[in-house]
C-alpha cells in the first residue's frame, strides 16, 4: 500500500522521512521512550535513517507495518510516531516528551483504529509492558478493553520475557473482556509498586 495520510482537528499523520531524522533522534535519547519501548539504545542519527529507510519504506510497500508520523497540524516537526504491525494487528506508538498530556495520541491512536477497522481488521490489539500506566491511560481512553497479563508478543532488547498489560479494540464495538484494568495500571499511588518494579521493558513500537 501507499503511505496513507490521517488527520483530525489535532493531529495529522503522515509518513516519516528522512528530513524528520533530527526531530526522531532527539525524541529517542527520551529515558522513558528507551525504557517502555525497544529501539536502540544509545540511538543515535544513523539509527533514524535507518528506521526511515529500512522499516517505514518497506512495511508500508510490504503491507506489514504501517508507520506515521505525528504532527500538529500546520506544523512540520515529528511529535511521536505510531505505527500498526499487519500480522498480530498491534499498534506500537510514542510522543516526544514536549509532546505529552495534550491528548496527541488519544487522537492518533484513534485515527489508526479507525484506519485498521476501514481494512477489514475485526480488532487492534494492545500491549505495554506492565508499569507503563501512560500507555495504558491511553489504551482504556481509547476503546480497548483489559483482556490480561502475560508474556509480550515483544520480548526485551536481551530476547528475554516481559509481562505485559494486553488489550483489544473490536471493530463490532463489543467488549473483548469484561475483566478490570489492573489497579497498578491506573495511575496514582496504586501505580508506584509496579512502575518502580518493573523496569526495562519495551513494546511493539517503532524499533530503529
Ligand atoms: C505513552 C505516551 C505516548 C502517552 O502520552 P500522553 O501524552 O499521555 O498521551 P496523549 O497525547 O493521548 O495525552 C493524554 C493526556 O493528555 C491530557 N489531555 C489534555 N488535553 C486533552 C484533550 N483535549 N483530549 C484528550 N486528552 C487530553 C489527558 O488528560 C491525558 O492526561 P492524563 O493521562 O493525565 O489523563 C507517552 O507517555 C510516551 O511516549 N511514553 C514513552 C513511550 C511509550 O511508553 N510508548 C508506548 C509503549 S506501549
């Protein structure tokens, strides 16, 4: 498929090139996007290229990842990016620091699902790894239903298991699970436990 171009009054997602390597790099020496996500780390310029060459060129022309990146309307700077993996359907996605608590990705999360639904996809599946309650604010904000904690589909940067908090999205709007979001999962002091436990963890988010 051609790159696909999504907006809102908010947000505009659109692919990433090489021109956004700089806004990439800076995004990604971010300690909590290396900690809740797998790209490499220490990242460096070369690592932005190769993502834009080597994964979001070819998953777009394979249909196997669909990338974006997100900006401001109006504005060229790559805030974040999010992206939608074809064979388990999962979304990976993160905004630079300067770019959080405005409701960017709520808006870009549902512009993807919306997109995927559009492709015939009967469901978007989620997953962080368990702690990240700033993924997980965004998920429940977005539609997804809790449907548990087990292995993530992406194991860490050493190949070893991460727990993780799943969920999923049905295209027919039913609920996946009527199971609770985990109470560590919902921020505030019931949150401190698991985040502080459970470090080094990833997620299916744009890796290079
Ligand atoms: C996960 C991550 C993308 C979430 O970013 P975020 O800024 O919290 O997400 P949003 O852009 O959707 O913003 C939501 C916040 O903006 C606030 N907000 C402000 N105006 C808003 C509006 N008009 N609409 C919706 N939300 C709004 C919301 O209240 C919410 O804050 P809250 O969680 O305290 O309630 C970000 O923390 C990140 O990049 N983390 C590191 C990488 C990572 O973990 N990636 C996910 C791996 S699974």
């Amino acid at each position: 498929m051609r790159p696909v171009t999504l907006r809102s009054a908010r947000v505009l997602l659109d692919v990433p090139t090489r021109a956004d390597a700089a806004a990439i790099t800076e995004a990604c020496q971010d300690p909590d996007i290396a900690r809740w996500t797998t790209i490499p780390t220490p990242y460096t310029a070369k690592d932005a290229t190769t993502f834009v060459d080597a994964l979001v060129g070819p998953g777009w022309a394979s249909d196997r990842e669909y990338t974006w990146a997100i900006r401001r309307p109006g504005s060229t700077w790559l805030e974040g990016v999010i992206s939608w993996r074809t064979a388990h359907r999962d979304l990976g996605f993160w905004l630079a620091p300067s770019a959080r608590g405005t409701g960017l990705m709520r808006d870009a999360v549902g512009l993807v699902v919306d997109f995927a639904f559009e492709q015939g996809a009967p469901d978007v599946y989620w997953e962080c790894y368990a702690g990240n309650v700033a993924s997980a604010a965004v998920a429940r904000a977005s539609g997804f239903s809790y449907t548990g904690t087990g292995d993530a589909l992406v194991p860490a940067r050493d190949g070893s298991p991460v727990p993780a908090w799943k969920g999923l999205r049905r295209a027919d709007g039913t609920a996946a699970s009527d199971l609770a979001w985990p109470a560590a999962s919902l921020g505030g002091s019931a949150a401190t436990g698991a985040t502080d436990e459970q470090r080094g963890g990833g997620s299916p988010t744009p890796r290079r």
